[in-house]
C-alpha cells in the first residue's frame, strides 16, 4: 500500500464522522445522475474539489418535494447526505467555500455513482440551463426544476469537451458529475487523480489567458458551440484527441547527483 493510499483511507473514514454516515459512494458510469432513491426519501455522496479538495465546504442539496438538506464536507471534500421522504430527483447540490459556489445536477437516480461537485459540472449546469447556475439552484422549485434534463447536460457536456479540446482531453470521461474523483489536499501531501489534474490544466490554461468559466460560458452562449467557441477563446483550432482515458502525469524522476 502507498503512502497516499494509507492517508486516503484514513481521511476518508474522518470524513464519514463528520458527515454522520457514508452512503452511496465510487464507480464510473455513463449515467447523467447519481445516488439513489430509498423508502425514506433520496441518499447520495460524492466530492467537491476546484483541483485541490473544498475541505470543509458547506453543502446543501435541495430535491423535488419541496425538501433541501445541508452537511459539511471533509478534508478531502468528500460528503455523504440524505433527504427524506417527499424527496424525489430531480436534485441540485452547491458546495460553497470562500472561493464562491459550485453546483451540479442531478436529473435522475443513478445507484452507486458518485455526485461530484466541479466547475466543469457547474459550467456544464449553466449551458443547460442557459444562465447562472446559482440562480438556477436558488430558484430551483416546481417552475424550473425539470427544465434540465439528461439530455440537455449530455447536450451541455459535449459544448464544454468541445470548448477546452484545445488545451485539455475531456472525451474520456464519463458525466462529469460521475467520473471518478480524488482531489488534491497539500497539507496531507495528498496528490489528485486523473480527473483532478484535468481540472488543475484547465485553470492553468484559463489564468494564462485571462479567462474566466464566466467569459467561457458567455462565449459558448454566443456561438452556441463549443468548437466555434473554441476557437475563439484559444486561437487553436478545437480537434484535439478523443476517446482516451486521461492518465495522471508520472513524477519526474529525480537526477543521479
């Protein structure tokens, strides 16, 4: 066992005492949804991370039914919640930190998938809805609640493959909401995986060119692609590799002194 698998598994049993209990939970999938739907009501996990982990974010998950739960995350940005009985999908989950807030849909149950809380789910929430996707969770009620189905994120999560191509390869993953997620914690010398060294490329990308995800989600409104967006934002024409699976970047090997 590594080094990093020991502290993972240390943590991630800290995190399931605070959050009182660890349900749903890891796996990969093609679904658009995540967690569960139970007797008492909906159950669900996953982890919110910008590229290193949102420890302590506060997070709150609101369901069809009029219901909404709120819990804290981990060190590692990991959570676990339930809602009760009239909870129903669809859902919305906001994770929040000193950074701001980042959000995720969750249109569907779909057992024994991870929800994940990322900007590319929050960008992503945004192209489906077609505005901010805070506005979209504060006013997530019987009005708009269904106004973002499996289709329209499939739909939205393809622009936003399409629109960072040049820079990064999104193709492989799975729904972003899904795709397996460790994040990067510093202070435990704790390094991210595959999906999580993606997330650090694209703000790298994004701070070299003085970009934003709201610059990025004006300019996919714009031209209502994203490979035209693309082009417009990175220079570069948007025909990047597809279909592999991201490999995390091997340590440098140390020189022989």
């Amino acid at each position: 066992m590594s080094k990093y698998s020991k502290i993972y598994k240390v943590a991630a049993v800290s995190g399931c005492v605070m959050v009182a209990s660890c349900g749903g939970g890891g796996g990969t999938g093609e679904g658009l949804g995540g967690g569960g739907t139970t007797a008492e009501g909906v159950a669900f996990s996953g982890t919110a991370a910008r590229g290193q982990a949102m420890a302590s974010a506060g997070i709150t998950v609101k369901c069809a039914g009029q219901t909404q739960a709120q819990t804290r995350a981990s060190n590692l940005g990991e959570y676990s919640i339930g809602l009760p009985s009239p909870a129903k999908f669809p859902c919305v989950v906001q994770a929040s930190d000193s950074a701001g807030a980042l959000h995720v849909a969750v249109p569907s149950s779909a057992p024994g998938l991870p929800v994940n809380v990322t900007p590319l789910s929050d960008l992503q929430l945004r192209v489906a809805a077609g505005y901010s996707a805070a506005q979209y969770f504060d006013a997530f009620a019987a009005g708009n609640q269904n106004s973002v189905s499996s289709v329209r994120l499939g739909d939205a999560q393809r622009n936003v493959v399409d629109v960072f191509r040049p820079v990064v390869n999104l193709a492989g993953l799975p729904a972003f909401a899904n795709a397996p997620l460790v994040a990067a914690v510093p202070a435990l010398d704790l390094r991210g995986n595959a999906f999580d060294q993606l997330l650090d490329q694209i703000a790298a990308s994004m701070k070299a060119k003085n970009l934003s995800m709201d610059s990025v989600f004006a300019m996919l409104q714009a031209q209502g692609s994203g490979a035209v967006a693309a082009e417009m934002l990175w220079g570069q024409s948007g025909q990047g590799p597809v279909g592999t699976t991201p490999v995390p970047t091997p340590a440098p090997t140390p020189t022989p002194t």
